[in-house]
C-alpha cells in the first residue's frame, strides 16, 4: 500500500523544535500569521456539510425562554455540553441521537446518489499523492486525538471492506494499520510551524491528555456503515446496558463498564483538558459521530457505463488542470477541477443496494468484535501532519488496557 510523501526539511525541522523546545514556552507571536497562510489544500471534504442531524443540537442561549420563568438559561463555553444538557444527562438520550444522527445522514445520502446524476466528490489530493504517486504532496497538517480500534474490530472492519470490494474494486480502502477515529481535533490543514508551536504549548499535559482513557472508559458498539459520495465509514454509537436475562444474573453480575460515562462526555473532557493546556480548538465539527473511514472514490470507473473510460480522463483533467487544486484554495476553483461525472443509474442502484445489504448484515451482528471500548490495547494517539489518510506522526502513545 502506498504511503504518504515524504515529509519537507520544514517539517522535520519544526517537529525537532518542538520536541526539543522549552516545556514552558508560550505560543509564538507570529503563530496567528502562519494560521492565515494560504498555502494548504483545500480539502475534499469541503463539499460536505457537517451539519448536526440528530435533533438535539440546538444551543441554549443566554436570552432565550428556555428554562423556568425567571431563569436565566446556561451557557456553553464547550459544544460538547450542549447535546448533554438537551438529553438531560440521559445516556440512552445520548446515544439515542447518535443513531439518529448516522440514519438520518445515511437517508439523506441515499437519495442523493439515487438522483443526483453527478453524486460522487473524487478525493484528487488522495489520487495523486498515494496512488499516482506524482510527487504531489498534502500540505494539510493537522492536530488530532484518535482512538485506535483493537485488533479484532480492525479485522471485523476488514470483512466489511472485502464486501465493499466485491462491488466497487476501484474503491480506495484505508489500510487497516491506519484504521482510527477522531476523538478531538485541535486543528486542521495548517503549515508544519503552526502544528509546531501548538504541540509545543500543549506538551506539559501531553501524557496525560493520552492516558485520560485508562481511566475514563467510554464503550462503542452497533456498527454501521455510514456513507456519502466521497467515502465510506464505520460508525459506532454510544453503548448502554444490555438487556438482563431475568432468568440469570451473570449479565448484569460481571459487567462493570459505567455507561453512564458515554463517547460523548470523553469527547467533552476531551474539549477541556486540551483547552486548559494553553490552545483554542479549531475543530471542523462536533456532530455527534464516532466514525471511522474505511473506503474513498478516487475514481469514479466503477459506476460509469462500460465504454466510459472515465477513470483515465479524469484523472488527466486533474493533473493538467490550469486551476490546480492543490494550489487554490478557493470554492470556486475546487469546483472547477473536478469533472462532473455523469454516473450510471442502475450500477448506482446496485452500490446502494449493497450498502444496504452490509447494514442489514451490521444490524443484526452482535459479536464481541462489534464493540469496543476506547483505549483498548492503546491509549489516545496523538498525532500531527498530513494524517487525512491514516498517516503523520505519533507525538505520544497514550497507555492501552
């Protein structure tokens, strides 16, 4: 599988800085400068909006009539609070808008494929730095906190993507070494300086940012495949009790997770203690989701007509193209470097219809390699640089159980 370009002596360079710099050293002057460089990739993932479906997003703002007469409403300094006080605290509440959040999305991208003639977004930056292999290189750095799924969901995960493959061998599969899901993002498509100067305010608190889940143990379980026109991903939901056999009581004896503490309230104390250490998170998003990407379109030759040689024109119109993706950052211009592709509607249908037949399969599938609990085998991974497709730098490795 191939792997991402090499790093530039720049970020060498800066990841050695702040490896080696001061503990103490605040954020540097020209930090706010290096955020407002223009020269990173626009992202593939622009064309998604990451809009909050699960109903229970709307914040409680100070003015409103929530509340009791007389009251005056909370406030939110972190947007992971929000979904909890609108639940009430619920855990079932909690993971219930979860599930709502990935069906919803999933219906709302089921119709799109099935009638917009165009629906599928390339992931170019993927296509030339990791398969073509041109000497492109991803210039978007980023901060993240993932969690690493153990070794058996790695390889459940595996199965589900072989079942991908039978229909679409085009498909780009994310190698299962790479396999994670995005518990915090600090920032995103920045210069290796910026990601420098930030790991570098942050590194005092860094271990124990990445151990917090030895402690703090929050459990995932219902796998689905979640899906769009740009890629493919398993999402899990928050766990809750299972049901007790009334007529044993081993269940409920032996196990001792707190569901109380649910993926979403790790993610919250995630907000904060990273917030304490000295940085203000840049996150794209806080929908409700525990994610991980499995599958990307880099071509689009697996749902065009047989005498379409769509995969090789598109291809050529990206990388000649006067308006370089890669260089522009603009709306407009990633627009114009993607061919408008015009798809074949039954050989669309038969990709949905499997996804639809991978999530019945997923429905009804409860082995214990189906549920996780975040933390597993290791701790949180703080990683930095070009890590959109599984790749970066591990800065620290939190402690696994």
């Amino acid at each position: 599988m191939a792997t991402l370009a090499a790093a530039p002596p720049t970020a060498s360079t800066a990841l050695a800085a702040s490896t080696n710099g001061s503990n103490s050293r605040s954020l540097s002057p020209n930090l706010m400068a290096l955020a407002q460089k223009n020269d990173v990739f626009p992202l593939p993932d622009s064309l998604n909006s990451f809009v909050d479906l699960s109903g229970t997003a709307t914040p409680v703002r100070r003015g409103s009539t929530a509340g009791k007469a007389n009251e005056e409403p909370p406030t939110f300094d972190n947007p992971y609070n929000v979904m909890i006080h609108n639940c009430n605290h619920d855990p079932a509440k909690i993971r219930e808008a979860y599930n709502t959040h990935r069906t919803t999305r999933n219906s709302l991208s089921r119709h799109k494929l099935l009638t917009d003639p165009t629906p599928i977004k390339l992931d170019y930056i993927l296509l030339k730095s990791h398969v073509l292999q041109d000497g492109t290189v991803d210039h978007r750095n980023c901060l993240v906190f993932w969690a690493r799924p153990p070794t058996r969901v790695r390889n459940f995960i595996a199965k589900v993507q072989e079942k991908l493959k039978d229909i679409a061998p085009n498909l780009w599969l994310m190698p299962p070494p790479n396999l994670h899901t995005t518990v915090l993002e600090i920032t995103h498509s920045r210069t290796p300086e910026y990601i420098a100067d930030v790991v570098n305010t942050m590194r005092p608190a860094l271990q124990s940012i990445v151990d917090y889940t030895y402690t703090h143990r929050a459990k995932l379980t219902k796998p689905m495949l979640s899906f769009d026109g740009s890629a493919c991903a398993i999402s899990f939901i928050p766990a809750t009790p299972p049901t007790t056999d009334t007529n044993t009581s081993s269940t409920s004896e032996e196990d001792t997770h707190n569901y109380n503490y649910t993926y979403h309230h790790l993610r919250r104390d995630m907000y904060d203690i990273c917030k304490a250490s000295g940085v203000e998170i840049d996150s794209r998003y806080t929908v409700p989701s525990a994610h991980i990407t499995i599958a990307r379109f880099i071509t689009t030759e697996d749902h065009v007509p047989e005498n379409l040689t769509i995969g090789e024109t598109a291809v050529k119109e990206a990388v000649v193209s006067p308006t370089s993706i890669l260089a522009d950052s603009s709306q407009a211009d990633l627009s114009a470097t993607i061919p408008a592709v015009k798809i074949e509607k039954s050989k669309m249908e038969k990709w949905v219809d499997k996804l639809d037949e991978i999530n019945e399969w997923l429905a009804g599938y409860n082995g214990e390699d189906s549920e996780w609990v975040v933390g597993e085998e290791k701790g949180l991974d703080c990683r930095i640089g070009r890590l959109w497709y599984g790749g970066g730098e591990t800065v620290v490795l939190g402690k696994g159980f």
